[in-house]
C-alpha cells in the first residue's frame, strides 16, 4: 500500500488518493516550469516558474518508496523530466 498523491493542471487543486479536490495554486500548462520537493527538508511543496507555491499535501514523510509519476491527456504534449541529473532551473 502507499498514498496517492497529485496536482492537477487543469484546476490547480491538490488530490489525496480521492475524487474530491483540496483548492491549493494556480494552474499549469505548456511552458510552465514544475518542481516538487517531497524531503524531510523541504516538506511536500510546489514551485511553479519559480514562485514557491507552498506545502501541498499535510504528509511530509512516507514510509514507502515514491515513484514519481506524470500524466497527460492531450496528444503531442511533452514533459521533460529532471530528477537531479541536471541542475535545476530554479533553486527550490
């Protein structure tokens, strides 16, 4: 078992393994930047383009592995991944 954890683009909201949306930013499309830190340091925040968006989720450690995960639902949309291999564009 785990939790489910996300932010939609579509409404900004924050979802915790339900159907029922927690209002928290604004939304997201192409050409915005994203960055999530989920560490004992940082709690679970959000960043968009460099504005710090605040802590998401209550959660700020689990107990199980995370497996970063993004989904899309439009064709041709892209999504470039960085999971510290390459210096971040903003300093979170």
């Amino acid at each position: 078992g785990g939790a489910i954890l996300w932010l939609s683009g579509d409404d900004g909201k924050t979802y915790s393994g339900a159907g029922i949306g927690t209002v928290y930013g604004p939304t997201f499309g192409m050409g915005d930047i994203l960055a999530q830190d989920f560490s004992d340091v940082g709690g679970n925040l959000f960043t968009k383009n460099g504005v710090w968006l605040g802590k998401a989720f209550k959660t700020t450690t689990v107990e199980t592995p995370l497996f970063p995960t993004v989904g899309i639902h439009s064709n041709g949309n892209v999504v470039k991944v960085n999971l510290g291999t390459n210096k971040f564009v903003f300093d979170i």
